[in-house]
C-alpha cells in the first residue's frame, strides 16, 4: 500500500479546521458591534457633529416616531426611514 498524502491526512484536515475556527473568530472579533446591532441591541447614540445637524435628526426622527405611533407605519420600516433621514441629514450638514 502506498503512503497516504498529506493533503488527505487526518492532520491537514486537523489543519483545516483550526484555519477556518480561526478566521471564523476574526471575523466575528472584527464585526462584534455590527453583530450586536444586529441581534437587537441598540447602537450608542452619537452625538452629531453640528447644531444644524443635530436640528435636522431630531426634526426628521419625530417625524419618523409620529409616523409609527400614527400606525402608518410598521418597525421594519421605521428603522429604514430612520437610517434614511440620518444619511440625508449628514449628507446635507455632514457628519
């Protein structure tokens, strides 16, 4: 019988392993406050970098929370208008 190569090796595959469950952690290391948003946890709120800025966050986030206190709309789309009016605001007054 011809020795195995090392490539099909319980080692390499010991090998393999260990780089993926390395990388897999980096990646989760990396991406720890990403994942935490996602999971539900709110994202410290920052503070805007001008007045006229921060006049237009909460300008345009009440208008946002009224509309789903009204019913008008759902959670889903509350976080999206809200990401919407926060990137129209910065990209008016920057931030």
């Amino acid at each position: 019988m011809a020795a195995e190569p090392f490539i099909d090796s319980r080692r390499a595959r010991l090998v393999a392993g260990l780089v993926l469950v390395v990388a897999v952690s980096m990646l989760v290391y990396f991406h720890r406050a990403d994942l935490r948003t996602l999971a539900g946890g709110r994202a410290a709120p920052e503070t805007p970098a001008t007045p006229e800025l921060a006049a237009c966050l909460s300008e345009r986030y009440g208008s946002v929370d009224r509309m789903l206190a009204d019913g008008v709309i759902d959670d889903v789309k509350h976080t999206l208008f809200r990401q919407r009016a926060a990137a129209m605001c910065q990209d008016r007054f920057g931030g």
